[in-house]
C-alpha cells in the first residue's frame, strides 16, 4: 500500500511539474486531446495502463 501511495505522488509531481514547466503546450495537448474520438483515447488508456504494469511488474518480481 505503501508504494501505492509513493507511485501516486510520483506521478501528481511528475505531471504538476508538466504543467509547471510548459504550460501553453500543455494547453494546446488538451485541445488536441478533445478532438481525439473516445475509442482512440480508451485504446490509448489502456495502452498506457499495460505499459505501466508491465513496467512495474518486471521491476517487481
């Protein structure tokens, strides 16, 4: 539970710092994103969420 939390608060600070650093390409990502259609956002989700675990998974074990 603990590095649950610690990944959690990575990855607040790592995006804080996103928006932080780059603000107006961070604006200009979100209206790209809002033209996206959801199913390519959801396969991209998804996408990203596999990666991660995977990542996690093989530090893991």
């Amino acid at each position: 539970m603990k590095e649950l939390i610690i990944a959690i608060g990575l990855l607040l600070f790592i995006e804080g710092m996103l928006y932080a650093l780059f603000p107006s390409k961070m604006k200009n990502m979100l209206k790209a994103i809002e033209k996206l259609p959801v199913n390519q956002l959801r396969i991209s989700g998804l996408l990203f969420a596999l990666i991660g675990f995977a990542i996690v998974w093989y530090f893991k074990r």
